[in-house]
C-alpha cells in the first residue's frame, strides 16, 4: 500500500503553457489523490500572454482542489516558485514544472526519501536537452559548486518535495533571487540553516527527465549576472 500523506500542495509555475495546463492538473488529480485524503493543486500563472490563465480558471471553478494564483506581471521562474511556496497551504509541498518534463507517476521516489527528513529532491539521470542547453546546465552546476561550496547533483531538477514546516523556520524572504537562480539559492539557504535533505535517487532510481513541451526558459546570461551579484 502507498504511503500517505495528512496532506499535500501541489503546484506548477505556468507562462505561456495553454497546450500544458489541462493535462498536468488532470495527471496531479489522478496521480497524487492516491497519496492523501487533503489535496490541493495550484496553478502559478506567471503572467501568461496566451490562454493559459482562462483554462486555469475553468479548471478551478470545477473543482474545488484546483487553485490559481495569478501574476499581473511576468515576475520569472524563480518568483512563480516563490509564490506557489508561499501559497501552499497544506503539511506538504510537491512542485514540478508545468511543460511536463517530468512525470508525476515518479512522486513515490520522493515520498520514500522524505522519510527522516525535512526535503527531498530529485536529480536527472540523463537530460533530454539539446547539446548547448546541456553544456551551459553542466557550466552553471559547476559553478555554484565553485562558488558556494554546493554539494547537489542537480540544483535545478524541477522535481522537490518539502515539509511546510521548513518555511516557518526559514522563511523565503531570506531568499533574494526572483529569477532561475532561486533554486539554486533557496537550497543552499535551507542546507546551511540546518534544514535536512535528501537527494531522492538515493532511496530509488534517478527521476526521469522528458523533452520539454514548450519552449518558456529564461536566458543562462541572466543566471550568470546573479551569480556574480551573489558573489
């Protein structure tokens, strides 16, 4: 039988992914209610210029367990994130992305590793990228290594599970980046405030990365200036 949760967030930030949305609320309904009695899912949606925000809505207002939080401007990956954090509400917090890169079938890798400990969070084995969006991940990973002592595998793997607790001891103010290094920032933060976490593929098999379903991701340049910034 499947571990359970007493309950459980669920959300993905979402700019531009009306061809997306749909089926990940769908695949987060049909998947994660098997772990817990109390779901919610949420959609962040950043600000999108397509039909992304109506589907939400649509979505929401059919079923309770769905929400939204809108964004009236483009605030980037990292601040969707922050703001799908900040408004979960449950004893547990899962979050993706919302192109589907990742199957939430694999959630059970990182329900394993919670166990004992206060995050989980997953790495991919093999990245289905294009050869430069590879080069420059494996240069960025090398470098918040160099840089901040990182001893992560894969600091940007969109595939995390917290305790709610965790954001009542470290709250995510004391995170300053809003861009593609708030992932990068938010788990050093929480390793170096003596937050315990487990790197799932430890407790299991490595989470399974997919082509990206759209094409939304920020410039590497822009995460290279934050690195120095926070240098």
């Amino acid at each position: 039988m499947a571990a359970r949760l007493p309950s459980l967030s669920f959300f993905f930030p979402a700019y531009n992914e009306e061809g997306n949305v749909e089926a990940v609320v769908g695949d987060a309904i049909a998947t994660l209610g098997a772990f817990t009695d109390d779901l919610e899912v949420i959609v962040v949606d950043d600000a999108s210029r397509d039909r992304t925000a109506e589907i939400a809505d649509r979505l929401a207002a059919a079923d309770a367990r769905v929400r939204v939080i809108h964004h009236p401007t483009n605030r980037g990956y990292g601040g969707a994130v922050r703001s799908g954090l900040e408004g979960s509400r449950k004893a547990f917090i899962f979050f993706t992305d919302g192109d589907r890169q990742f199957d939430l079938k694999e959630f059970p890798r990182l329900l394993a590793a919670i166990d004992g400990v206060d995050a989980a969070i997953g790495y991919r084995e093999r990245r289905r990228d294009p050869w430069n969006r590879l080069f420059t991940a494996w240069v960025y990973n090398r470098l918040v290594r160099i840089l901040f002592g990182s001893t992560f595998r894969d600091v940007d793997c969109a595939f995390k599970l917290f305790r709610r607790e965790v954001f009542v001891r470290v709250p995510l103010a004391q995170v300053r980046s809003d861009g593609a290094f708030f992932s990068a920032e938010l788990l050093l933060l929480l390793r170096r405030s003596g937050v315990r976490i487990a790197e799932a593929p430890s407790h299991g098999l490595p989470i399974t990365h997919y082509d990206r379903r759209s094409r939304g991701a920020e410039a590497y340049w822009k995460v290279a200036m934050e690195l120095v910034e926070r240098n």
